[in-house]
C-alpha cells in the first residue's frame, strides 16, 4: 500500500469503516512511515478539534416549549386488543359467551391502566425537569461536590437520597434542590453534558405503579427509557427509591451518566 | 403513535445547530427548525419504522433550508464546493499538512476561529462536515445531501482539507 493509498483512506481507518484486512495493511504503513503517521495524527487532531471546541448551538428552552406547544399530545398506548378489536369483535361475540370476555376485559384493562400511569410518571419527570429549568433559582444549593449536595438535604427530606456518582469531567454535578414528585418531596441533582442540564429526581417509589414492561439492563438496575417532549428520560427503581434521569441530551449520552450512577448503586 | 411523533422532538438540538450553521444566526435557524418539524408531522406517513428518523429529520431540515433560505440570500459559496476545494488544494498544502508544526497550531485554536473556519466553507461542505459530527453513515449523508456516497466521501475529505488550510491562517 503506497502513501498516497493510506492517506486517501484516513477517515475511513479512523472511523473504522474499512475491512478489516485493508484496516490492518493501514496500521502496518502508518507503523512504518513518520509521514504518513504524521498525517494521520493530524487528522484524528481535527476531528477532535471539531468534536470538543467547535461551538455548539443547541435549541434555546423558549424554542423547545414553542414545539412541545404544538406537538401532538401523547396519546396512552394502545393494546394490541384496541387496536384489533373492530376487526375481532364480530367473531368474538359469539365465543365471549363462552367465558371469555370477563379475563380479555381484565387484560385490557390492566395493560391500559398500565400506560397510563407509565405515561403519567414521564410526564411528571419531564415536567420536574422543566420547573427546575425554568425557576430563577434552579439550584439552592451549588456543587462543591456530592459530599457537599447530599448532606445538605438532611432536614430537608423525609428520607435519604442514595446517590453514588460524584459527577466528573463529562458529566459534572452542578448542585441540588429540593422538588416535588407527584406527592411527595424529592432530591433533584442538577449535573450537566456541555450546555445541557440533567436532573436526576430521587424519590420514594412505594405507591407508585412503576413500569414493569419493555425495561433494559443498565449497569446494575433494571431502567425504562422513553423520549417526550423532546426529552429522553430514564426511569428505574432500587429498593424503596425511585430515580427519573431527565435531559434534552442525546439518549446515548443519558444512558451513559445512568450506567454511571446505576452502577455504583 | 407514530414514531415521528413519538420521538421527533428528541432530536431538536441536533437540528437546531445544524439550523444555525447553515442560516448564520439565530432568528433564522430557530424558523427553520419550526417549519422542519412541521413538514416532518404532515409527511410522517412517509416515515419507514425502523429507519434512522435523525436523519429523516436532518434531510427535512436541508431541503427545507435550500428551498426557504439559500435562494433568498447572496451566498458566495454557492457555486459549490468545488470553489473551496480548489482554494483548499493550492499549492505547497502538503508541506504544511505534514508537519508538526501544523499539529501543533491545530491543538492552539479556539472556537471563534473553527467557528468562523467553518463558515467559510459552501454550504454543502459545512453539511457534510457537521452530519459526519452528529455520527451518521456515508449512505445516510449521500441520502441528506441527495448525491453518491463517492460524492459525499470526497466532499468530506476536500472540506477537511480546507478547513485545516483556514485554521492554518488563523493559527499564524
């Protein structure tokens, strides 16, 4: 492979896009050659360049609540049974005589009511989230670290929140506050991922009907993850405590700070 | 719930800042995100479930940008790319490309300077550099900027090229 071949193919070996046989013949010239290698270093420089200095310019909160306006409202999911009964119905009516329609009434009902609550607990993150962006004093408490932000909420909360993840250089924790989740009171965590603020809502989960279906593994717990309103949202339970992570951030990044913090836990 | 529905707005960031390096300022690229999402709810039934609805939305955004803005304002760059690559390959690139004094100029530059860099460029490599930052595919970048992916790949590596050559100017 000459020079000109390796350096037309880069981006491509720092993407990982090529085979994996031209890949190595690309390592074992940049191996050899100071130029080339050079080169190469020069690149991987730009796009670093680009992926931590470049300014970015992410959607303003007024723009965000302009959309969320206007944007269909979120409709409960509907059960596989909602959505075939027009077509099932005819043939069913006669069978339903025969004992079925007490237990398929049952199911409907359950997985229905299930959605709903689902449902209603993400919007309640999203809506936490949203009063925690939009008060004039977010944080009562800025960070000087997590051993600073959870004693702090001793006296202030009728339990204690378990929170193991100091923050760091990506994810860094900008302070708490005390905030309300459904009835009672929670431990909100404000770190943030660049410009974007997270709040982590920490909460007694007994009484709540936490989600049971469609959950991933994440780190130790396992979380549900759902979007509204332009928001990705991860919910999951330890013991008697409920977490709700809630950012406009990219899912994979939020998914990344919860592996954070459900790992330690 | 359609998944255009469900979660378009997740990706409102991305498309706000891609907005505003193509528009250049602020007012424009938050209308342009508004009428991108518009057209996204009455052509959701257009969506294919399963496909990358990222960049469903980013190909909106761009053709909604070409038709509303770019016809509307005196664009230099519009000829293409070609203008910048030609500009970016002149002569003697190669003696700086590979020295380290060109790595080390890159490391000192800040972000007013790769923000103006950036700018620079024609529009089509501005959206080529930016949606290979977001992450997407070649094939997802040739079906944004409706060409080949050959086309794209080019187009990548020319506005890189340049971009190194105005960061070069800037970090003198």
């Amino acid at each position: 492979m000459t020079c000109d071949d390796v350096r037309t193919r880069l981006l491509d070996y720092q993407r990982g896009r090529l085979p994996l046989p031209t890949q190595a013949e690309v390592r074992t010239h940049l191996d050899a050659c100071a130029d080339c290698g050079r080169a190469e270093a020069v690149e991987q420089e730009l796009t670093s360049v680009l992926e931590h200095r470049l300014p970015q310019y992410p959607a303003s909160l007024a723009l965000k609540r302009r959309l969320a306006a206007e944007w269909p409202a979120r409709a409960v999911e509907r059960s596989w049974w909602s959505r075939w009964r027009p077509a099932l119905v005819p043939s069913l009516a006669v069978a339903s005589v025969l004992l079925m329609v007490p237990p398929i009434l049952y199911y409907e009902r359950a997985t229905s009511r299930a959605a709903s609550e689902r449902a209603s607990l993400v919007g309640e993150a999203v809506n936490d989230h949203l009063r925690v962006l939009s008060s004039q004093h977010p944080l009562d408490i800025e960070s000087g670290g997590l051993h600073q932000v959870k004693p702090w909420f001793e006296g202030r909360l009728d339990f204690a929140p378990v929170v193991a993840f100091e923050g760091d250089a990506e994810f860094p924790l900008r302070g708490g506050a005390v905030g309300y989740f459904r009835d009672r009171k929670a431990a909100v965590f404000v770190y943030a991922r660049r410009l974007h603020p997270i709040s982590l809502l920490v909460f007694r989960a007994e009484g709540l009907a936490w989600p049971t279906r469609e959950l991933t593994r994440i780190g130790s717990v396992e979380a549900y993850t759902t979007a509204e309103r332009g928001f990705n949202v991860i919910m999951w339970r330890t013991r008697e405590l409920g977490y709700a992570l809630v950012s406009d951030v990219d899912a994979r990044d939020l998914r990344q700070l919860a592996a954070r913090m459900a790992g330690g836990q | 719930m359609s998944p255009v529905a469900n979660e378009g707005l997740a990706y409102v960031d991305a498309l706000h800042n891609l907005a505003r390096y193509l528009t250049g300022n602020q007012t424009d690229a938050e209308d342009l995100v508004q009428e991108t999402y518009a057209r996204a709810l009455r052509a959701e039934h257009q969506f294919t479930p399963g496909t990358n609805l990222k960049a469903w939305l980013f190909r909106i955004l761009r053709n909604t940008f070409l038709s509303l803005y770019r016809r509307q304002r005196h664009d230099p760059t519009v000829g293409g790319l070609d203008t910048v690559e030609a500009d970016a390959q002149g002569a003697g690139i190669e003696s700086w490309l590979l020295g380290d004094i060109e790595l080390d100029r890159l490391r000192k530059v800040v972000g007013e300077e790769i923000e103006a860099a950036l700018m620079t460029l024609s529009e089509e490599a501005r959206t080529v550099v930016l949606l290979d930052l977001e992450g997407l595919t070649e094939v997802e970048v040739a079906d944004i900027a409706g060409c080949a992916v050959g086309t794209v790949k080019s187009r990548l590596a020319r506005a890189r090229a340049a971009l190194r050559q105005k960061l070069k100017d800037y970090a003198r």
